[in-house]
C-alpha cells in the first residue's frame, strides 16, 4: 500500500510527473515517468462524491411497527422532550426514523445531488433510557441522565443492528443493496473510543456497561462500577476498559489490548460486508494513531480504495493534520477549521469577508497529507446549527460545492431546519416526511440543487487543484484544473455573496478556447491574451467550464508551485 502526497514535479513540456494522490489508491512511484502531464488534486475515488448526513433516528419514520414505542418500562425510551422556553422542545428519546425512511427518500437526496449518505450509527443500544449522571435539561450539554442511545453512539453490541433502524424485510445489507441501486453510497459511523454509559446508575440496567461478541455473548460489562474501581487485571469482563475515565461517563474502552482492537477492527470488516463505502469515525483523537494504523492497514488490505474520515474536535489544523499522515494510518478528517470560518462568513455574508476563507484552504505550506481529501461542513450534530439566512445558506452552499474537499451537509438545512439551535434545543428534533415533501419548494433547496449537480458533473469541481485569483469582500474568483488521462477540464468559479450583482473580467491566467457557463448554459469563447466577462447575480454563482488540457504556461508554472508546496 503506497501513500502519496499530493505534490507534483510538473515540467512545462509535460514529460515528467510524480505521483498525485495521498492514499492507497494510488500504484505510481514518485519517478515514474509519463508521456504527458498530469494534475489532480486526488485520485483517491471517494473525493468524487457528496454525502448527505442523517440521524437516521431523527430522519423518517419509514416503518412505525419496528418504534417500540412501549420499551423502557419504567425508563421509557420513546420521545421524552426536554421543555425549553417559549414552548420550544429537544427531544433525548427515540422519534422512530430508521433505515427504511432514508430508503424512502433515497430519490430526493440523489436528486439533489448528493451521491452518498452518511448515518449514524447502526450498532445495536440499550433499551432504557440512562438512569445515571445528572439529568439532562434543554439547551444542556455534558449530561447523560435520562437519555437514550437514539442516536446509535452508545453501542452494546458492534456487529449488531439496532432494532429500532432495520424492518422484517429491511436488513442493513439489503438496505445498502437497494441504495446502491439509487445510485448512493452509504457511509457507516464507527466508534473505537467507547461503549455505553457504565457507571453512576441508581440500578445497573441492561445493556449499559455491556459489551457483546457477534454470537451475542457477554464479553465485557463495567457492572456499574466507577473506573477506578474497575480490576482489568484479574476479572476478564473489566480487561476490556480503561480504569481511568475519558468521556463524561462513557465505557474508556482499552484500545492497547489486542483482544478489544481485534473485536473493533473486525466489527469494521463486518460491517463493510454488509455494504459500507466508507467509514466517518467519531471521537478518532481520543484513541492512539497505532490503533488506526493497525485498522487502516487491516481494511484496506482487503479493500485498497477504502475511504475513512475521522471527527477530531479541534480548530486546530496541526492538530487535526496528524490523523492524515501514512504513519498514523492515513484517515482523512473533517475539516473544523474551516467549518468554524465558513460560520464567520456566511452566517453574515454581508459584513464578512471572503479573505477569511483563505488561509484555511492550506493550498500551500498545509499540514495536512493532502487537503483535497478532507470532508468540509458548516455545522452538524454535536455543534449548533448555522444561524443564518436563506441567503446565507445559499452562499455557504456555493463555497461548499466549488472548493476542495468533499462537501457534507447535515440533514434540514436545505430548508434552514432548526438554525441556530445547539445539540439539546432542537439540533436533532425529527425532520419528518412533511418537511421533505415541502423541501423542493425552498429557496436554499433548489439553489443547493443546482450547485451540487454541477459538482457531480463536474470533475474539475471533484478533484481538481484550485488556484485563487481573488478572495476579498463579497467576490471569489479561482480555477479548479485536472489533466489525467480520464478527464482534462479547467472550471472557472465565480462567487458573489452580496446583495447586488457582481461583474468579473477574469484574465489572469485565462485559458484561450469555449468556455460554457453549468448553471445557465451561456458560452463564451476567449480569445488567447483576451477575458472572460461575466456578470453574477446577488448570491449568485457561476461556474465556466472549459474542456481540454490547460495550456496557459503562467497557469501550469502557479499549479507546479503550488503543489510543490502543498
């Protein structure tokens, strides 16, 4: 397995190239020679796709007999709101969406463009809500008490399907078979770091501290027990945890013994037989890098292309950075510190400045393996929502889709659903059918539509190396080039986020030959020394397109330095 980082020894002839991708998808040596040129942000296949993010919970309820409505008993595990002001509720039960309600609307997230879905955990949880730590209140955070595994992080069981998300006639496997024939993929969410809530309970309830194998033994169970009390030496049911604490009062699962990596990486392999695409790893900084690079190189051993994407909780790029490198098991991971800048501008596009975008691209001198492997967001579900306008999502979108990176968007906010709200005043309430059936007739709807279709049409917009003209006020202007032997295209972006239009005359670097704008269908042809001009409308995008290998010396000379440095 070879990784690569993105760098390439471009010569302006076109004779010599190194190899261009960060990850095991690539075979090249880094003097193999070429007979032509080649630029890519990434080969690595997944940089092609956009992903939809559910709480598969929160989503639909495409089957109301596998609710369980009644489970609990006398800690109930359905709905249970937590009363904020004004009548407003967040919801820490379970709100009956499950696989079969994504399945149901597999259509409407392909059509908006997206090509994968990501949800929340599949894994089996317990049957209760929490009877330990202090209650949760709206608006709270940091507390578990009264709340229920709804959302498929507290796992009891790694190879085994909840039983609130699959049907009679709905298996995890069949439900990704049938997505696939949607054309979407699927994206599992894995945990390494914990189990369930273990400790502090008034009664130990089933399933909590409890760890099950793939037979449905008992292999583990913290029996109530704070970590100190825990004796991992001499009662094998504890050798499975930590005897210190890490995460408010979660399971610290022991990721040095061989047999708890053993059960979590084959739990992995497991769940990619049952048709995972990839895999979004939560809470990845709070496990050692030699526990990923031992899992990295298990799964892509068996499965070369395999694409992962870790949460490590910090704006800090040289923090997150480390997870990328081939020596700590080469994960990508989602990219906080743009998701905190793309909050400072878009949630007021008109007091904001797109300059501030730039330095979190790290085009240039980053530290990331290879920044065009990265996942980028503007919010999700342990953050609050974005709180901005139908302009401003609008403008967040055509940032999101025209960049590098792999653009995710957390289920509702193409209807600014729940904007502003944090983790328990309604970041998770229940979308529902009603709101999606109402969906195509947004603003940030259709015009999310049509960005993301250009960038599933588009491969330039997929996996090209962008170059920056202009990055200031309310203009954005940069190409996005690739020139391999399956696609040559340059794409010219063009992004205004105020509320006039915005005229560009775009020279530098501009490439002779037709140019046809995606959006509209308008062509241009530019003669060689001339411009592009085009004028976008208020929260507009537009984005040029032209087919064929980039031949502006000035242009290939900025993509060779860039990357070089990159």
């Amino acid at each position: 397995m070879l990784f690569k980082r993105s760098a390439i020894a471009l010569t302006l002839a076109g004779l010599f190239c190194t190899a261009c991708s960060s990850t095991a998808t690539s075979s090249l040596d880094n003097n193999e020679m070429y007979t032509e040129q080649t630029i890519v942000g990434t080969s690595t296949p997944f940089a092609s796709e956009a992903v939809y993010f559910v709480v598969t919970d929160r989503f639909v309820d495409g089957d109301p007999s596998n609710n369980h409505e009644g489970q609990g008993g006398d800690h109930p595990t359905w709905q249970l709101p937590l009363e904020g002001p004004d009548g407003k509720k967040a919801y820490v039960g379970y709100m009956g969406g499950d696989l079969q309600g994504i399945l149901n609307n597999a259509d409407y997230i392909k059509d908006m463009g997206f090509t994968a879905v990501w949800m929340t955990p599949v894994h089996d949880n317990p049957d209760y809500a929490f009877n330990g730590d202090e209650p949760i209140t709206y608006g709270g955070a940091f507390k578990d008490g009264g709340k229920t595994g709804y959302h498929g992080y507290w796992a009891t069981n790694f190879y085994k399907a909840d039983e609130h998300l699959i049907s009679d006639d709905l298996s995890v496997s069949d439900y990704t078979a049938k997505m696939r024939q949607h054309g979407l993929k699927s994206v599992f969410d894995i945990v390494a770091n914990h189990g369930t809530p273990s400790f502090t309970m008034e009664k130990d309830l089933p399933g909590y501290g409890e760890i099950y194998d793939i037979d449905g033994n008992l292999v583990a169970d913290h029996q109530n027990l704070a970590p100190e009390d825990l004796d991992p030496e001499n009662n094998p049911l504890h050798s499975f945890f930590h005897n210190y604490p890490d995460l408010v009062k979660l399971s610290n699962l022991d990721d040095e013994n061989p047999e708890v990596r053993d059960y979590l990486i084959n739990s992995y392999l497991y769940w990619i037989s049952q048709g995972a695409d990839a895999f979004r790893i939560d809470t990845i900084r709070h496990v050692p890098h030699s526990f990923w690079r031992e899992a990295s190189d298990r799964i892509r051993k068996e499965n070369p292309d395999f694409f992962m994407f870790g949460e490590a909780f910090d704006y800090e790029a040289n923090n997150i950075a480390q997870h990328t490198l081939p020596k700590n098991g080469g994960v990508s991971v989602l990219d906080f510190p743009m998701q905190k800048a793309m909050v400072s501008v878009f949630e007021k596009p008109l007091e904001s400045d797109f300059a501030d975008l730039e330095e979190v691209l790290h085009l240039t001198h980053g530290p990331y393996n290879n920044p065009y492997e990265l996942t980028t967001f503007y919010d999700n579900h342990d953050m609050a929502r974005i709180n901005a306008t139908d302009e401003g999502f609008i403008n967040a979108h055509n940032w999101l889709f025209t960049v590098r990176g792999i653009p995710v968007v957390y289920m509702g906010s193409e209807i600014g659903f729940m904007r502003g709200t944090a983790e328990h005043a309604g970041n998770r309430n229940y979308l529902g059918q009603e709101r999606i059936d109402k969906a195509k007739n947004h603003a940030i709807q259709q015009a999310l539509t049509k960005i993301a279709n250009v960038r599933k049409h588009t491969v330039a917009l997929q996996r090209g190396v962008q170059v920056n003209l202009e990055l200031g006020g309310h203009r954005a202007a940069f190409y996005r080039v690739i020139d391999t032997n399956e696609a040559q295209q340059t794409a010219l972006v063009l992004l205004n986020k105020s509320d006039e239009a915005q005229s560009f005359e775009v020279s530098k670097l501009m490439q002779s030959g037709n140019w046809v704008e995606q959006l509209s269908g308008q062509t241009q042809y530019v003669e060689n020394g001339s411009a592009l001009s085009a004028t976008v409308k208020a929260n507009g995008v537009q984005v040029w397109v032209r087919k064929g290998k980039p031949t502006n010396p000035a242009l290939l000379t900025q993509i060779e330095h860039q990357l070089a440095r990159q």
